[in-house]
C-alpha cells in the first residue's frame, strides 16, 4: 500500500519528477498521437504503456481541484456518463474517461488527454469512473475528493468474491477527507468509510415494480452484532429499508430522493435540498431510476444549479450501447445489456421484461467470453440470476444462444419454464433464425458487454425479419 508522499492536510501531495518519468510521458504522448492518427481512440494502450514503463506513473500527475470517482457494482457507466452529458451541456470542461475503461490504464489514459506534456491538469474538475477493485492501485496516488458509489453486490465470483471483499478494499482506501455519496437504500454501500462527511441519495415511493423475493440476498445480519435485521421494504435483492432490532445499525434518512414516479408521462418528482424539482424519468426499470437520482445527486453537491441540471436532463437518451428500443414492422424490438457473471444485472432485466405489457420473446446471448479467453468460464452465477422472472405467461418464447445455452437450458428448467417454450442455438450468429416473429408482440436481445458484436449483427437480422413480416 503506497503511502508515503501521500497526504498532507488531506491533499495528495505529486511525487517528485523523475528521469523515467519524463521518458515515459514522452513515449506514451507519442504514442497516444499515433494511435489517434489510425483512428484508434487511445482509452486504455496508453495507460498500460504508462504503467509498464513507470509503475508510480499515476503518482507523478497533477491531480485536479476536484477530482470525483463513481464506483459501485452495477450502474457506474451510466451514472458516470448521465453525469458528464449534465456537465458538458453547461459549458464544464473536465477529465472524464467516457469509454468505459475504468481501471488503472483507463484512468491514467483519461488523465494524459487532459494534461501537458509533463503531466499538469488542464482541467480544474475530473469526473472518473472506476472499478472497485483498482481501488488498491489508483486512491493511494489520486486522492478522490467525492466517491460516490451505486451500490454493491456480488459480481464476478472469481475476481470479487463476495460485497464484503469489495467493501472491505474501499473502506481500506477511501481517504478521510473524501465526501461520499451513497445509496441510502443499500445498507452495503451506504456504510462505506463511516467517518466520512456523506450525503445519501434513494427512492421515496412505491416504484410499481418492486421484487422481493430475489433468489440472494447479499445482507441478512447486522454487522455490528450478528442479529437477523428487520425490513420495512425490499425493492430487490438487499435494497430497500431495513434496521437492526438490537442496536443502532440500519438505513440513513436521505438527503436527495425519488417522491413520485409517472411510469406513463416519463416524469418523476425529485426531492433536493433545495426543493422538489420535476424531471424526465429516463428509464422505466427501478435501476435506471437509482441512476437518475444517483447522477442528479452528484452534480447538485458539484454546485451545478438544480435548474440546469433539470434542464440538462430534458435532452438526455440512454446510450443506445446499453439499451436500444424501436417499433419494427409494428412490433417492439428492444437490446438490452445484462452482464455476464453479474446476477443482479440480470435478474434486473429478466423482472424488467416480467413487468412489461404485451407477449414477448427473449434471446439471450449472456456468455461471458473475456472470462472463457483466460480459462474457462465460471457458471455459478447463473443459478444466482432470478431466471424465474422469465416463467410468465407472457413469455411465449426464448431462445439461449452461445457455447454455454445448454448450461441456460438446464437453469430454465430449474426455473420451471415449460421446456416447449425454449429453443436452443450454438452460435449466435444464427440466433435470429430460431425466432419465430409470429409469437409476440415485443422482442428482446439480451447480450453481455463482450458479445457486443454477436449483438449488433443478431439486431439487425431481427429488424429484417421484422420489416418483413415473416419467418423465412
């Protein structure tokens, strides 16, 4: 853990200049140019270079005034890039690793774009996403002034362990002085760093699509004494309000939150400090609702005015990478992302589909191949994703799709999904061909980060299909 050179009255103090970092900057401004001059975007090969070739690189840059870090296991890029959208509609110049990249290289690589040759901030603000497990690597040489973490769950068994791993990284590296911005409704994330200064952000009113009956459960005992805590509501999984019977753990009051959703007219009430402001509601599952209130939050304790953030977030759509819906030959198309090895991300979709009108199709395309590149994929967490949400009448058809849709067979029936109501195909290039676009009225793609590609061609071929009205 580096600590020396590292604080002082709660500022992080740069390393001294030396010859091998000099060489590197040079090497790696180079470097980002030429990539530029390919058309390639320069998001993370210049901050591995970096670190490859100075490992404290991070340490010798100029941190900005303010510098803000949106962590959390679902939620971040959206959060993030909601937040920055807000700032570069109101004239904001700032530091922000847009792209997604989110660990060390990806920081370093958003950092050097900002900077002079020899590493000075051009920018007085840095909004920066980062991963929770970079944490080790990054806080200790750029000192976070606001995090503002999402939430936590499990995720990525292998890499995460469990949400107490993870919370246990952070609370050992977020500094004393940082201001935290936190779920209030996840009694993981919203204990971060307790000492800390904190505001909490949340929803206020019934959301119209609460599930308690989750398959985990990543909190049940208080941490403090060991007791079974008590509930007064369960959105889904362990969000919601809930306090210890035995002593003083539970949830906080909030200080920013969701007072009325209007699922029809795309609105919400927002409560703020400063008022109850009225807002486009960008998103009609409950986690895209926690993104909103998340992001509205940030850029208020910013000191961005709460009219133009209001204002901001009129001209706002979420980006079409994540999620994408259109009427097709009169029917509802929708691509979803639900990521791989995360079982609330998917569980999330699987009861967002549940709650919508109409007849539907599902395929999913979920195989996490980043993970098979390095060995071979961990299915654990399948049996963790509540597939159960799929087991609707109103779903008249899925369609599993990849090297593991016979594992995805296998849950289904585990689900209780009849087996007549499931078609399987091994590549999913061919996925399109066993929808049969006569059986609903909606149509959804589901898709993991890296089987992005599989996603777009599939899309496309069910627009064709679609356009025509048939099957052949």
């Amino acid at each position: 853990m580096v600590r020396n050179e590292k604080v002082k009255k709660g500022i992080a103090i740069m390393k001294k200049h030396t010859v091998r970092f000099y060489v590197t900057i040079t090497v790696v401004k180079v470097a980002t140019k030429i990539l530029k001059m390919l058309g390639r975007n320069a998001t993370h090969m210049p901050g591995w270079l970096a670190n490859k070739m100075c490992p404290d690189f991070l340490g010798h840059l100029e941190k900005p005034e303010t510098l803000v870090y949106i962590t959390g296991t679902n939620g971040k890029t959206t959060v993030s890039n909601l937040t920055a959208e807000v700032l570069k509609d109101n004239g904001y110049e700032f530091i922000h690793n847009g792209s997604g990249s989110n660990v060390s290289e990806g920081v370093i690589s958003a950092l050097l774009e900002k900077s002079t040759f020899f590493g000075k901030s051009k920018c007085k603000l840095g909004v920066l996403e980062v991963d929770e497990r970079y944490a080790p690597l990054i806080y200790p040489y750029m000192e976070p002034d606001y995090v503002l973490c999402t939430n936590l769950f499990r995720d990525s068994y292998k890499r995460n362990a469990h949400s107490e791993f993870i919370s246990g990284i952070l609370n050992r590296y977020i500094p004393s002085h940082t201001k935290m911005i936190l779920n209030g409704e996840d009694l993981i994330s919203n204990h971060l760093a307790w000492g800390n200064d904190r505001c909490y952000f949340g929803i206020n009113c019934p959301d119209g699509h609460s599930t308690p009956n989750n398959i985990i459960k990543d909190i049940i005992a208080c941490p403090k004494c060991g007791a079974l805590l008590k509930y007064d509501y369960i959105r889904y999984n362990h969000i919601g309000r809930a306090y210890c019977p035995n002593c003083d753990f539970g949830s906080p009051e909030m200080d920013y939150t969701v007072e009325k959703i209007d699922y029809e007219n795309h609105r919400c009430d927002i409560q703020t400090p400063a008022g109850i402001y009225d807002f486009k509601l960008l998103g009609n599952n409950v986690t895209d609702i926690y993104n909103e209130i998340a992001a509205v939050t940030l850029l208020s304790q910013l000191g961005v005015d709460m009219a133009k953030i209001q204002k901001s977030f009129e001209k706002i759509k979420v980006t079409a990478s994540r999620y994408h819906s259109e009427i097709v030959g009169g029917k509802e198309l929708t691509r979803n992302l639900a990521k791989g090895q995360n079982p609330i991300a998917c569980s999330r979709v699987c009861d967002f589909i549940r709650h919508e009108e109409g007849t539907k199709t599902v395929v999913c395309m979920i195989d996490d191949y980043y993970d098979a590149k390095e060995t071979s994929e961990n299915i654990a967490w399948i049996f963790d994703v509540d597939f159960e949400f799929l087991n609707h009448d109103s779903v008249k058809r899925i369609v599993l799709t990849g090297v593991r849709h016979q594992d995805y067979h296998l849950r289904l029936l585990m689900a209780g999904i009849p087996e007549e109501k499931i078609v399987c195909c091994e590549k999913e290039v061919d996925a399109a061909q066993y929808v049969d676009v006569s059986l609903s009225d909606k149509f959804y793609l589901l898709y993991d980060i890296y089987t992005m590609g599989y996603a777009d061609q599939v899309y496309n071929d069910l627009k064709k299909k679609l356009e025509k009205g048939g099957n052949e």
